[in-house]
C-alpha cells in the first residue's frame, strides 16, 4: 500500500499536477487561480463549477476532475529528487523575485543548478539562430562583459546568438541562466548537452515545463516571457523581423523592462528587426557601458561577491582602486575635506578619482564642495 505524502508537501503535488494537465497554461491557470484560490482548492471543484468558467471547455474540466495526465504528481517529484532537480513553487524562498512581478509568471519553476540571490542582477541577451559571424561575436562579447560586470546573463540555449551568450559568461567565469522550453530530460537543440551541463555548473537551467515535455513549436514563444521576466533589460542582437526574439522584446516592454539592441548593416536583413527596435525606442548599444547606462538604478541595493553594495548598475565597471573610493561616499551629503580625511590614500589619488566617479555617473557634486553617492 503506498503511503500517503506528507501533510506539508501536499499544496506543491496539488501544483504539480495540475502543471501536468495539457492545456493548463499561464493564461488559464492565471483565470482557474482567481476563481478559485488554490491549486487544491482547483483540483477539487466539481465538474458544473469549472464549466462556469471562462475558457473552461468539457475536455479540459474532465482533464482536472480526473486528473488525467501522463504520471503523477508523486513521480514527478520523486524523479527530480532522484536527479537533484529543484521544483520551486512561487512560495519558495529561491524563487526569482523578478518573476513574481510578471502577470502571468510560472506557477512552478523547475531547476537544474543554482539560483542565487545575486541572480537578480541578470540582463538577457538573445537574437536569431542563423546570424552571421558579427553576431555571435557580439553576442559573446557583450555577455562576457555583462559577466565580469557580475551580471547574470540569461538567454534560451538555442543555437545562434543564445549558444554565443551563454558561452561569453561561461568563458569570463560568470554566472549564466538557461530558460528552457522543453522539460529537464530533454535538452532541445541535442547538440547542446555538454553546453546545458556547463550551464548547470555556473548558473541554472529552469523551466516551467514538466519533465517529459517535448519540443512544440508553440511553446518557444511561452518560454521568452521568462527570459524577460528574470532580466532587468534585454538585448537583441542580429534579429530580423520574424524572429521569435522579437516576442522577447515585446513581453519585456509589457513587463516594464529596458530594451536594447546592437545595429548591424542597414542592409542586411538578419539586422532589420534591431534595427526597427532602434527606431521606436530602444536603446541603441555600442558597448556594455550603454547597457549599464542604460539600466539605470537597480531597484534594491545588491550585494556583489566583494559584499559591497549596488545602487546601479554603473558600479559595476569600476576598477578595484575606484570602488574603494566610492564607498568613502556616503548616501548622505560628505564634504570633499571629510572625505579625504577618511582614507589614508593619497588625497591627490582620491581627487582624481572622484572626478573619474563623477564622470561616471557615480557620485554627485553638490553646492559648498559637498558629494553624495548616486543612485539612479
């Protein structure tokens, strides 16, 4: 006789199951919640009840009443445990904070590697598959750059642009994260399995899909609205007008993210969707300091490996020597005097540096010879 599972975990297998459900998607989990609370309470509603809601057909209120599904809750979770996969509910302490703003965010995140804390700090890069040699090198500059800035660099481990991101963070030892549309066990294009364990290594892989889950052309542009939803801004580079990552652009814009795109050649077409993004309003990229320019403040301080504080994203890019400096500037208005006196540097070194942090963007000069820290 199998036993019963714990009390406690109960609500998560109540939300694994009903993820198991085909055609349960955001939008009706999003509808089901709102009338109903709960996953459990979802999954206990007689058939009449469910039929009254909108979007509720017959074949999909049998589907929930008899938990019609491919396997069970209960072998689901048991195989993750058996791979050392997470399954995070939004109740969890490690679930992403940024996806919790979205309006329709994952109800469960599955999760090969780590999330951590300073995950938060991600910006997503992502463009065609078929690009040209410029792109991937762009692609793999730029993210190396974000990497080393101890950005997080998130991208959907497609071929192309995505495979090239992934490998900049890996190759500047920074962290990466691999939103997948396709469950754990099947890591789609194949080719990239040795590129999704090197991910699992320094980042994460995560999905909202179950195990099993398959390739299906239709859930490609489901997933991008995670890569966004993790992201504090987004990159496209070498986009045409068709491609799938202008989904990403336009799910980041909805969810209030930055937006920026690397031109190409005015005529080439793998270029021309960047190119269009440009012309409405996204930020035009030349270099990894337009991004962080461009980002703004970060919207709670974040603390970096060194344990100092981030209050945009502009820090990042300072030397050693230079972030030492900055932390002598206080939120609070400092005279420049009390600011030298705090140090036992060269004051003629800490002057220039100032001025350089100025420049920057990362201090403030205020009226009487006063500084304060920027914040935004």
């Amino acid at each position: 006789m199998d036993e019963c599972p714990p009390e406690s975990e109960q609500p998560l297998l109540d939300q694994i199951q009903l993820n198991l459900i085909h055609g349960v998607g955001p939008r009706i989990r999003q509808t089901l919640l709102e009338h109903f609370g709960t996953a459990s309470q979802i999954l206990k509603t007689p058939r009449q009840e469910l039929l009254n809601v909108p979007g509720i057909g017959k074949k999909l209120a049998d589907a929930i009443c008899y938990r019609t599904a491919k396997s069970t809750a209960e072998d689901e979770l048991k195989r993750c445990r058996e791979f050392g996969y997470q399954i995070l509910s939004e109740e969890a302490d490690a679930y992403p904070s940024l996806l919790k703003e979205m309006p329709d965010p994952p109800s469960l995140l599955y999760c090969k590697g780590t999330l951590l804390p300073e995950d938060e700090l991600a910006v997503a890069i992502v463009g065609s598959r078929k690009c040209t040699h410029y792109g991937l090198q762009q692609a793999e500059k730029i993210a190396g750059a974000l990497a080393r800035s101890g950005i997080t660099v998130v991208s959907g481990l497609a071929r192309g642009i995505d495979r090239a991101a992934h490998e900049g963070a890996l190759k500047a030892d920074g962290r990466t994260i691999a939103v997948m549309a396709t469950g754990l066990s099947h890591i789609y294009p194949p080719e990239h399995q040795g590129l999704s364990e090197q991910v699992a290594r320094q980042g994460a892989l995560v999905t909202e899909f179950p195990l099993d889950q398959a390739p299906v052309a239709g859930l490609f542009p489901q997933r991008n609205r995670i890569i966004s939803g993790l992201s504090m801004g987004v990159v496209l580079i070498e986009a045409g007008r068709k491609s799938g990552a202008l989904h990403t652009a336009r799910h980041a814009y909805e969810q209030g993210r930055e937006v920026f795109a690397v031109p190409g050649r005015i005529d080439h077409p793998a270029s021309a969707g960047c190119h269009d993004l440009i012309r409405d309003g996204a930020m035009l990229v030349r270099s990894v300091e337009d991004i962080l320019e461009g980002l703004g403040p970060a919207k709670t301080p974040v603390l970096t490996a060194e344990s100092r504080e981030v209050h945009t994203p502009r820090e990042l890019v300072l030397s050693e020597f230079e972030r030492d400096i900055l932390n002598l500037v206080t939120l609070e208005p400092l005279h420049l005097n009390e600011i030298v006196q705090s140090s036992n540097l060269d004051s003629s070194r800490i002057l220039s540096t100032l001025t350089i942090l100025e420049m920057r963007k990362v201090v403030k000069r205020l009226p009487g010879g006063f500084l304060v820290r920027a914040t935004g």
